[in-house]
C-alpha cells in the first residue's frame, strides 16, 4: 500500500487523479470508497475501460452489480483494443455470475474464450459459467486444459475442477484429484471447503468434520470452517452440534445476520430482519426451482383450503381483496389468480424476491416491507389475507396474529400455514435458523377467531426427511 | 503596536485573497481593522462581509448585526451579508428577524450553500428541526463547501441525530453518488459515532470526489480518521496536501509529529516537534514535550526523554507521571531499581486517589461460573497475545468464563480470533467515554478483572483505577514494576520475577505461577533451527532483536567490552526503530561514541514474523538489553536456538528474561552485573560446542512438559491465583443487582404488551406534542405501563411530567388506580402535557421551583415539594424520570436526591423506578441508596439508558 500511495502522491504532487485513488481504495480494501470515486465517473460515461474494470471489481467485492454488467458490456462492443475487450468480457461474466445470471454469463465467457483461448483467467470464469448451467464435462475439461497447461495453476481453477468432476456424478474422482493437490495451497482452506461439501455429497459426514477439525488452527479458526462444520453436523442431523460450530462462526463475525440470528437463541423471538431479507434476496434468482425441487407444496395446500373453507368461494363469490403476506417470487399469486376477483397485493422483506413477483404480473400492488410495520401502518380492511411459509421467521406470533385481526374485515379469512413442533408449549428455534410452533400455541392465539380448520400437513423435504406443518383456516368474527 | 497600527496602510494593499484569507485563519482582528479600512476608502460588499464575519467571530453579536444593518443599506439584499445577519440575529434570540434574513439570502442565492447553511442555523435555532435539515441537506448537495459537512455534521450529533442523519445521507446515496461535502459529512458522522473505518473510507471518498481541492480542515479531519483507522501513510499524504496550503499551522504540524511517530519515523519526528515547540502555548507544549519523551524513549535515548518529562512533571502536568515510570525502567540502573520505581508508584496513588471507585453489582445465583474479565489494547499477535492466549484456553470453562474487554480493535490475526473463541463475549470499549466503559464492565458482573494493559501506548488505567469487578489482577502488558495503584489487588509472577526478598518492593500483593509466570504460543509455521553460523563463517555473531526503546548507554559499553575481546565477532541489530534511515544514522554516531567500529555492525529494520526468526537464526549469541530485559524476544531467540546472554536487576522488567533463561534450564547465563554479562558472552563466544548444543536442544526444551510453552501448567496456576484472590476479596462496596440484557418482565401475556405498545403507537402518532419531545424512552415506558398493571398501585407519583403521564393515565382503569401525581419544574411544557391528558380526571399536576439539596453525601437539584403532595401520599408506586441533568456540578446527582424523602412519600414495599440508571450519577445513587438498605429487589432492566426498578425497604 505505501509503495501504492507513494507513487500516486509523488507523479501527481499530492493531488492524484479519481482512478489512482480508486486504485488505492481498492488496495486497501476499502470497496465503498472505490464505487463512491468511481461512481460520478461511470454514471455520466466519463470513465475509460480500466476505471470501470476496478469499479466492477470493487461492486463485485461489495455485492452491489446493478446495472454494472450491461456497462461493461457497453464498452466491451465500443472498444476496438482485443485485449481490452477480452478483459471487459471476463469481468462482465464474473459479474454475472455473481448475480446468478449464468446464462448471460456464458454467452460472455464464450466470447472471451473465443478471443483467447487459452488465457487462464478467460478459461476459469468460462469453466465456472459451463458449471453453473449444468454442463459439468465440459466445464472439466476447459478446467484440466488450463490446469495442465500452467505450472501454477490457481486454486480457483482447482475448486472449479472439483466441483465440475463432483456435478458430473465422478465425486470420487473429484476428492482424489483434489487432495492431489491441496499440498499446493498450504495457506488455503477453500480447496478443503469444497472437498468437505463433496463428502458431505456422499453422506460422509464424519469424513468432511474430520477434514475440516483436522486443519491447523489459524486455518480451522475462520467463520468460513466454522459455517462449513456447522452445515455438516447439520446434514448429519446433529442439531446442537451445528448451533456450537454456528456460535463459534458468531464469536468470529457477530455482525453477519445469520450467525447472529442463531446466536440469538431463543432470546429473539422472531428471525434477524436484515438475515431473513439477507437470505431471500440473495435465493430469489433461484428461489422456485430450488423449492420445487423440496417438494415444497404449500401455495397448492393453500389452495385447497381456501377453496373448501373460505365462505366466498363456497358461495361461488370469488375472493375480493388479499393481502400476500411473505409474497415472495409470487407463488401465491400463481395458485389463486383464477378465484380472485379483486385486488391481490403482494408484500415481502425482499426487493429481489418482489421483483420476480411483479414479472408474473398477478399482482394488483406489491410493497417490499417488513410485515408486522406494514400491518401497524395499514388502514385497509382486508377481506383475506395468506400467510405462506412465513411465519417460519417468527418465534413469538402474538403480534402478527393481532395485527392481521386488526387489518381484516369482519367476516374476513385467515389462511396460514407453520412449522409444526411436536411436544413443545410455545415455539422453539432449530437449528436451521427457522422456527417451529407447538400446536397448542397456536390455538392459544387463536381466542378471539372462529377456527374452521387445523390440519397437520406435510411442507416440504428438508435434508431428506418431511418437514411438518400446521394449516390454519380462521376467520374474524 | 496595537492590531490597527499593525495593518494601518496595508489593508489598502490588500487584495480581496489576502483579506479572506485573516478570515479563514481566525485572525479576526487584523480582518476586521483591515476591512474597516478599506471601506473607508473605497466600499465594496466584499469588505463589508468580511468586517461582519470578523465581528462575528469575536463573538460580537450586536455589532455584527448593526454593521449588517449599515451595510445592507448599501447593498441591498446582498446574500452574504443577509446570512450574516441572519446568524448575527440567531445569536441574539432574534429567531423570526433570523429566518426572514435567511430566507431572503437563499432567495437570492440558491445555489451559495453557504446561504442555506444560514438558513439551516436560523431554523435550528428557532427549533424547526425538520426544515432545517433539509435546508443542510441542500447546501451539502451544492457541492464542497466545508462549512456545510462540518454544520450539517454538528446538527445531527447536537439534536442526538447521528444515525437519522446517516440513513438520510444512505438514502440519497441509494438514488445518485454524493458530493463532496456530503461525503464528508458522512465521514464526520462516522467519525463522531467512533466508526473509524466507515470514517476513513468515506473521506478516502470525499477528497477525490469534488472537482475542487478538499480544504484544509477537511484534510485535517481526514487526516485524523486516516490515522485512527491504523492508515497512517494516507493519513500523512492527507496533511501533507493540506500543509502545502497553509505549512506553518500547528495543529497540522503536530498531527504530522503524531503520524510521523505511528510510522516509526521517529527522528523525523523529533526534528519536526523541536522546530515546534518554542511556538506553541503551555498546556500544547507540554503534550508536545510528552511526545518528545516518548520519541526519544523509542530511540533508546532515555536521558532526554527523562528531562522533557520532569519539565512537564515540574510544571505539574498530570500525564507525565505514568509515562515517567515506563522510562525509570529504562534508565533506573544499578541496585536501586526496584525502590526508584516504588517511589514513583507510590506518588501515582497519591494522585489517583481522587478516582472513585464503582459500586459493583451482584449477578443471579444461578451463574456459578468465576466470571473472568481482560482488558487489552493487543488481543492478537503481539506479545500480550502470544504469552496469555495458551493459558485461557487452558482454564476450565465450565469454572471460569472470558470476556474480553478490547479499548483499541485492530487485529484480525489467528490469535485474535483465538481470544474471540475463548471469550464467551468479546466487548469493545473503544470510543466509549470511561463511564460508559466501566458500565459495560460493571454490568457483566465481573468477579475478576486481568489488567493486560498497563501504561501502554493508547491504554486506559482509568479503568482499572475504578475497579470495575470484585478483585483485579495485574498480568503481562507492560507488566514492568509495582503499580501502586490502589484498585489492583495482586501481581502475577514466578518465584524469579519476584522472589520473596523482592516483594517489599511491590504495593500488590504477589502470587505466583509455578515455573514461569507466562505461557508460551509458538508460531505455526516457524523456520527450521540451523547449525550456528559460526560453523560456517569461522566468527562469533552476536544480536540484538529487542525494541530499540531498551537500548541504553551502560548496554552500549558492555557491546563495545565484548566486541573487542571477541576478534573478528560481528554484531547485527535488528529492531522496527532502525528501519528509517535517519534513525540510523543517528544510532550510528551513538555506536561510534561508544567506540564500537561500524564495520563491524549490520543493520535491519523490521519484517515479517517468518523472517524476522530467520534473522534470529542468523546469530550465534543474542545479547539481550538492560535493564529492561526482552520478554519474547528471549523466548524467540530459544525457538530459534539461540542462547540468549542477560543482565537483571531488582525491577519487574530487569527480571524478565532471568525467568525465561532459568526457566529453559540456562541460569548460566544470566549475570548480576555488567562484567559478569560481558564475561558471560565473551566465553560462550569461546565454548562452539555449548553453541552447537544449545541449537539442538532449546526448542525441544521450550515445548517440553511444565516447559515455557506448557499452557496447561500455565492455566492450572492461573486458575488456582484466581480461586485465591477470590477467596480473600472483601467487598466493601456497595453492591446492586446487575442489569442482564434479557431481564425483562414475562407476567404479562405478550397479547396485553401489545396492547400497551399500540397504545402508545397510538398516543404518538395522534399528540404531536411527543412526536419530538418526548424524553423517556420508549421501553422505560412500555416497562413502567408494564408494572402499573402488575403492581395496580392505587396512588402514583411521578418525577418529570410527559409522555409517560398520558400512557399511565390512560392505564388507570385497568390498573385500578386514583390518582397520579405528576411534578415537574418546567410549567410551559407541563401545561402543554396537561392539555394532552385533557379529562384525565386522575391526573393532579404540581409545577414545583427547584433548589439546592444535600442527601447521602451529595449535592444536587430537586424539586421544591408542595405539603399537598405529602398529604396526597403515601404512595404506592414512584416513577422518577426527573429532574433533567443538569447545574454546575457533573456528575449532577439530581435523581439521587429522591431518596432523601422517599420514607415521607412512600411506606414499605413501594416500588420505586429510576429512569436513566445506567448513567455515572444515578448508578451512584442506586449503590448508595442499596448500601443504606434504603431499597431491596432491585434490578435494572436493559433499556439504552438502563431502568432500575426497586422496593423501599
């Protein structure tokens, strides 16, 4: 960093240009500063190729890609220079893939990898593209040609080839190949990481705890690790085993929203706000297909309850306002659209998971909010409102359960479901971070409600085995 | 010659730069007799700005206003002189004359940021907080005007906005880039809120973002966050772009000493402060020459650093005191030592005896566990860390429990993440004030307290001296000679840091580890040992790897003995403080007047660990310093197997390396004396073969079973030291219940808690009156609503008359209760709260004057009380939100004072709530009343400012 500054004070006396700053931001770091320099510049078309590749690196680093892909790609078609443009190209598909657009990502990387077939760096954001749209034989082999040809290849290229070998079904192969040659990265854990997430593949759970236990300690004691073993004892149903790696993960960054949402105990009674929207924003690209894929059933549950229960389907009526509570990517919206008859508003934590729901284009309104504020500063009266898989998030439901009182109409339907948890009073926190409600609570709340239905139902899949619920039908009197 | 004389003729010749430029340096004098001259010649508007602004900041509120006036006659509707004005008028009371002035300069200058800055005060001032942050909010979006950040700035952290105005800044931010003076804002906001780093990284920002060139107090504040947030290379960039705009301003330059000084330069400096010194005031001069000492000190030049700091010392200046006893260990020398550093400590005491000690709190019965506390500024890979770390890990944890209390976070090294894991909390005190920081102490409940601190750079004795647990102990972290300092109650040490015959030089008691006092955590990855150079080279290389601030001139003569006895041998320093070319140069001429042949020396400065303990093997014999010994650096030579050649004496620090040799199985080669240290290395230098021995075996010897690096012993010791110091504690203060932060009341059904929280959403949002002016915290009253429907109280008093008035009043049915007395001092606001509970029969209001009183000891303000309230009395339950702090004396014990006649207004078993408890005054208060078993049942709920809930006894 001196030898940075030094330079950018001496030929500058002291007053150097947005771009060395932004370098030495960058140096240091400190990605915030290097997107506030960079940021007038990119905006207003002034900055030249090399101030938009460290602007992108940096809004890599802070998870901030608006609009920085289609820039590059901008200046990768403008500039005549190869080179230029072949650099513009990778970084476009590294920003891409960082915001799960890997189709986009591909065409990008094939174009570098047209014009430079055998630069490593082109060959490793084209091989990570070839994995994430499921084309792991020939991500392998872009990864073995760029690790044969170089006597040094990165370890990037490395975890690529594993994970391309484990997708590809040769998860064998893949631990072989990669505990060849891990002795090459003594200072890094990321190849071990990658290995443990292979076994834990096979169901080798013990073997992937051991990998990571046995790292020295200035390797093991890191929140990566820490995260690593916790999902392992989660998969090998070790709950309280994963809660202690979870908390070691905590001590070591207490500011990361799901460690400090675990951490919490049973203290909060409710899920981290900044964790839940964290998460969601972070899934939404591939939210549906991942729940799809759990056998998550809920929104269909849903529907056949509301059509058995709700008064103004059974008279024929059609529904003629619903609030979405927990909206989501709009799956709700999906399943009802043919009964609703009025407005249809969505309201969910996360902008990203909001987004996909206004493409679907069923909803009348969408609003990203917090649930509980958006029901304390509602003045409508509902005449139902779903709350699908959210109330996972909420120890404690009093309030929500009151305020979703409030916020019907009399006469008005509640439809929701909940994790069951057999055996306890009230609520209890697992492990995974979401909540779980003991059926008497529930019932509990439900005082000042004519209940018409409490059914045990299945969810959906977690870590092979059912995940049980309660769907609740309920109306305000 | 008087100001006017001085710039008599000149100010004709002045230009417009020139005269701006006395503003910008304050020199408010010299503009105003400058500009009334010029007008007189020839007036322009410029001149006549300046004269406003010269009598505005002497402070001349009714001339500036007049001169305005005058002048505004002139040019009319000039915007600047308008703002002027405007400011001239706030500073008067004239708000409405303000804000039209104000109002009409923005009219005229919308795009001048400095006229919406004017604006922004005048509207401030007359309390229209909302316009006026938007009118700042304005000027920051015009542009780079400091003046903007820096008000903006004040604004937000005077009305307690700090974070309001951060997330305003976020929420512009998320829609186009900032400018420049909002960059700097946010920077200033980040700074006050003690978040370096953010602070750093929005001035990195701020100061390319504008077209224009920062300012210089914009660099300065950069500056300072730069260096705060461990970045001292841009910190020095920053000053010096603003020194080339204004190179003699002092403050500049002594910030430049202070990053000089982070970046090892050291004798630059020196240079820089001696050139500084003569020109600056008293109080500026001392802090300087404490600087110099301890420059000097880094040096290893102990005999200056000693005259600078007994100046300061003589002319009383507090701080010199603790620094003079780091440097007596450096130069104190020969059989008196240990009684010089004594002395010293001894006088410490008598100064800090005015420091309070905290009362303590007690913690719930069911945690058992001993609760452990360390304070450090160097949790991670420092020397602190590498001799603690292996023995807290090794405590039982199902006995002992950690938390780390850190007042300087920095590190992010495998040690540090080892003091995280092993802390069951991890609490950082930096940029806490000392009473905020012994609260976050205090209330954990700590049985013990680990001082691994000492008069170390950036340390906080204070803390110490206020001893905020049970029993504290003083442990490694410039562990060097007694304290003397009352709150510590005993030093660890080893039977050869303090034998038996020493211990009357301690004022703590001594308690010892078996084997030695500190536990070794050897490196990862550490070189191999080699064969000893001499193998090779065919002469004896001798070393030296400590701190350069443990040179000394008797150390110095003794290298010289030993180098000529030893033909040929070679002597390689390697220390941080070498590593800027003028300190060594400097250390050169001080070698040579010693007589030591500069050929014959090697040089380095520092590097990473890995090869800095390459360098060590790069020597046959390490000579270490004197009188203060190496610590690690002895043990790293062992790793290395290096034999290590000592001198001790009768201090803590003189004895350091005496415990590390013995305790490695080399007592031969410590030395009592300086020729017995010369004889020692001189015939090891002769014995190759104990050389090639020594190699082989030292490292095995480090690690070994009940060895150096034996952090099971190490633990078994410290946890027995503990288990004693707990036994013999003798809590003579008071004690009150702890706060935890899950203390909350669970009676009520969460249903009812949300009843109570929509009533007041309700109360809020309907009364505008609490929109702003509400002073109790909202949990205070949802806590205190809380208790009014458990405790049903038929009678109420209530101290501080608001928000809470209208919440318990519309709870009295529920609750059963008759009536409310609610008193408070300020009539106008009382009323406006008697109107919002209009017809709230139940209410009875007193607007009571108040006085000086005296209760438990102390001084303070309460309310002059009306017999009508005692005759309304007793009372069943009392809410003491009031008096507001306040007066002369701070801390003010105002609340305290309610205990003077709780046995007149309330009867046995009353539950009595304090609001604010965690502040210094009302936690004294809580103790005294506690220790006068005036209250029992107390516990203090966690709410930002702390709600102590009690029964009168």
């Amino acid at each position: 960093m001196s030898t940075n500054l030094q330079a950018a004070t001496q030929t500058q006396g002291g007053e150097f240009s947005g771009l060395a700053a932004a370098r030495l931001a960058a140096a240091l770091g400190d990605n915030q500063a290097v997107l506030r320099i960079l940021r007038p510049m990119v905006e207003s078309g002034e900055a030249d190729a090399e101030a938009l590749i460290v602007y992108a690196e940096a809004a890599m680093n802070a998870g901030r890609l608006d609009g920085v892909a289609e820039v590059l790609a901008q200046y990768a078609e403008e500039t005549e220079d190869a080179t230029l443009q072949t650099r513009l190209r990778v970084k476009q598909a590294q920003v891409l893939l960082g915001g799960n657009r890997n189709e986009e990502a591909l065409l990008a990387a094939l174009d570098a990898a047209e014009r430079a077939p055998r630069d490593p760096e082109v060959a490793e954001v084209f091989g990570h593209a070839l994995l994430r749209v499921g084309r792991p034989d020939h991500a392998a082999l872009v990864f073995r040609e760029v690790i044969e040809a170089s006597a040094a290849p990165s370890f990037r290229c490395v975890v690529g080839m594993i994970q391309a070998l484990a997708d590809a079904g040769h998860r064998e192969a893949a631990l072989e190949f990669g505990d060849a040659f891990k002795q090459r990265f003594p200072n890094q854990f990321v190849i071990d990481l990658e290995l443990a997430r292979v076994e834990r593949q096979l169901g080798r759970y013990d073997a992937a705890r051991e990998r990571l236990v046995s790292l020295p300690p200035s390797l093991r004691n890191t929140v990566e690790v820490f995260v690593a073993l916790g999902e392992t004892a989660l998969g090998a149903l070790r709950d309280d085993e994963a809660r202690e790696w979870f908390a070691k993960a905590h001590k070591l960054n207490p500011k990361e929203p799901f460690l400090r949402h675990i951490a919490a105990g049973d203290k909060a009674s409710r899920a981290d706000e900044e964790y839940v929207r964290g998460l969601f924003d972070s899934y939404a690209a591939r939210f549906e297909q991942s729940l799809l894929s759990l056998g998550y059933r809920v929104p269909g549950l849903i529907l056949a309850a509301v059509k058995q229960h709700h008064p103004a389907l059974v008279s024929g009526e059609g529904l003629s306002s619903v609030l979405d509570l927990g909206c989501g990517t709009g799956l709700i919206g999906v399943v009802l659209h043919d009964v609703i008859k009025g407005r249809l508003k969505g309201v969910d934590l996360s902008a990203r998971m909001i987004d996909h729901a206004r493409k679907k284009g069923l909803y009348t309104e969408l609003e990203v909010a917090e649930i509980v504020a958006y029901l304390k500063a509602e003045r409508k009266r509902w005449q139902t409102i779903i709350a699908a898989d959210v109330f996972c998030y909420f120890g404690d439901l009093t309030e929500v359960i009151d305020r979703c009182f409030a916020a019907l109409e009399p006469g008005g339907v509640f439809v929701f479901s909940v994790e069951h948890e057999r055996g306890i009073e009230t609520w209890s926190k697992r492990a995974t971070g979401r909540f779980g409600h003991g059926r008497g609570f529930v019932e509990g709340l439900l005082k000042a409600w004519r209940v018409l239905a409490i059914d045990e139902v299945v969810l959906r899949m977690d870590r092979g085995h059912p995940v049980d619920g309660l769907l609740v039908v309920a109306v305000r009197p | 010659m008087t100001v006017v004389q001085e710039v008599s003729g000149v100010a004709a010749a002045m230009s417009k730069s020139d005269l701006r430029h006395l503003l910008e340096a304050e020199n408010w004098q010299v503009a105003e007799a400058a500009a009334r001259e010029r007008l007189a010649v020839t007036p322009e508007a410029n001149d006549a700005v300046v004269l406003v602004n010269a009598l505005l900041g002497q402070g001349n509120f009714t001339a500036a206003e007049a001169a305005a006036s005058d002048w505004l006659a002139v040019f009319v509707d000039d915007p600047r002189l308008l703002t002027a004005r405007a400011e001239a008028r706030t500073r008067l009371g004239a708000h409405a004359e303000a804000l039209h002035d104000a109002n009409r300069a923005v009219l005229f200058a919308p795009e001048e940021p400095a006229a919406w800055v004017g604006l922004a005060e005048a509207l401030s001032a007359a309390g229209q907080n909302e316009d006026a942050q938007d009118a700042y909010l304005t000027a920051l979006a015009l542009g780079d005007h400091a003046a903007a950040a820096f008000r903006a700035a004040r604004f937000w952290v005077d009305h307690e906005l700090l974070d309001e105005g951060l997330k305003v800044l976020r929420e512009i931010e998320s829609t186009r880039a900032l400018t420049a003076a909002e960059l700097w804002c946010v920077g200033l906001l980040h700074q006050e809120a003690g978040d370096e780093r953010e602070a750093a990284s929005a001035f990195r920002a701020g100061l390319h973002a504008g077209k224009a060139n920062a300012p210089v107090s914009i660099l300065a504040a950069a500056a300072d966050a730069f260096r705060s947030a461990g970045q001292n290379e841009e910190a020095l960039a920053a000053l010096e772009r603003a020194l080339a705009r204004k190179p003699e301003d002092s403050d500049l330059l002594l910030q430049r000493v202070n990053v000089l000084r982070e970046l090892d330069r050291n004798v630059e400096a020196i240079e820089e402060s001696e050139r500084l010194l003569p020109r600056l005031p008293s109080e500026q001069r001392h802090a300087l020459m404490l600087t110099l000492s301890n420059l000097h000190s880094r040096m290893g030049e102990h005999r200056e650093a000693l005259s600078y700091l007994e100046a300061c010392d003589a002319a009383g200046y507090e701080l010199a005191l603790s620094q003079l006893c780091m440097v007596i260990n450096h130069e104190a020398y020969g059989s008196d030592d240990g009684a010089r550093l004594l002395r010293r400590a001894r006088q410490i005491r008598e100064r800090a005896r005015s420091i309070e000690q905290v009362p303590l709190t007690v913690r719930h019965q069911t945690q058992r566990r001993i609760r452990v506390g360390l304070l450090s500024n160097s949790f991670g890979c420092h020397p602190v860390g590498w001799l603690t770390i292996g023995a807290f890990e090794a405590l039982d944890r199902d006995r002992y429990e950690i938390i780390c209390f850190s007042t300087h976070e920095r590190r992010d090294d495998p040690i540090a993440r080892r003091f995280r894991l092993v802390a069951s909390e991890y609490v950082v005190l930096e940029g806490l004030s000392d009473d905020l920081a012994v609260r976050e102490m205090v209330m954990r409940g700590l049985d013990v307290l680990i001082d691994l601190q000492g008069y170390s750079a950036r340390a906080r004795m204070e803390l110490v001296m206020r001893k905020p647990a049970r029993a504290v102990l003083k442990w490694v972290g410039m562990q060097a000679y007694t304290y003397g300092i009352e709150a510590i109650d005993a030093m660890i040490a080893d039977a050869l840091e303090v034998p038996p015959e020493l211990e009357h030089l301690y004022t703590e008691k001594i308690v010892r580890i078996p084997g030695s006092y500190i536990s070794y955590a050897v490196p990862e990855q550490v070189p191999e040992v080699s064969a000893p150079p001499i193998e090779q080279n065919g002469y004896i290389t001798f070393g030296f790897f400590n701190n350069l601030q443990k040179m000394s001139d008797p150390w110095l003569a003794a290298a010289a003995r030993i180098l000529d006895a030893v033909p040929q041998s070679r002597l390689l320093f390697k220390t941080r403080g070498l590593g800027e070319p003028k300190a060594r140069e400097r250390f050169e001429r001080r070698l040579e007047g010693h007589g030591i042949a500069l050929e014959r020396c090697a040089f380095a400065g520092r590097t990473p660990h890995f090869e800095h303990l390459k360098a060590i093997s790069s020597v046959d014999i390490a000579l270490d310093s004197f009188p203060y010994t190496g610590g690690l650096t002895t043990l790293e030579c062992a790793l290395m197997g290096v034999p290590t050649v000592a001198r001790y004496g009768s201090s803590f620090a003189s004895r350091h390396s005496l415990s590390h040799l013995a305790n490695l199985g080399l007592s031969e080669l410590c030395a009592a004396s300086d020729e017995e240290f010369v004889a020692k290395a001189v015939a090891l230098a002769a014995d190759p073969a104990r050389l090639g021995e020594y190699r082989r075996r030292l490292r095995a010897r480090l690690l070994e079973a009940g060895g150096l690096g034996d952090h099971r012993r190490a633990g078994e010791g410290l946890a027995r030291i503990i288990d004693e110091v707990m036994v013999s504690v003798n809590d003579q203060r008071a004690v009150v219940p702890v706060a935890l932060p899950e203390a909350s009341i669970q009676k009520l059904p969460s249903s009812q808690i949300t009843q109570i929280n929509i009533l007041i959403d309700r109360l809020m949002a309907e009364r505008s009156l609490f929109q702003e002016n509400w002073s109790a915290e909202r949990n205070a009253i949802l806590i205190g609503a809380q208790l009014l429907i458990q405790e049903k109280p038929r009678k109420l008093l209530e101290f501080g008359s608001g928000l809470s008035t209208l919440v318990f009043s519309q709870l009295c049915r529920l609750a059963g209760t008759d009536v409310i007395v609610s008193v408070d001092q300020a009539a106008e606001w009382q009323k406006a709260v008697a109107r919002e509970c209009d017809g709230q029969e139940v209410v009875r209001f007193f607007s009571t004057s108040m006085s000086k009183t005296e209760c438990l000891g102390r001084i303070g303000e309460f309310y002059d009380m009306p017999e009508e309230i005692y005759r309304l009395g007793p009372f069943d339950m009392v809410f003491i939100d009031g008096p507001i702090q306040g007066g002369s004396i701070q801390p003010s014990f105002n609340r305290a004072m309610a205990g003077k006649i709780f046995r007149n207004i309330a009867k046995t078993g009353t539950v009595i709530v304090l609001d604010d408890a965690w502040r210094a005054a009302e936690m004294v208060a809580l103790g005294l009343w506690h220790s006068m078993r005036l209250v029992r049942d107390m516990k203090i709920f966690h709410t930002t400012r702390g709600l102590a809930v009690m029964r009168l006894a």
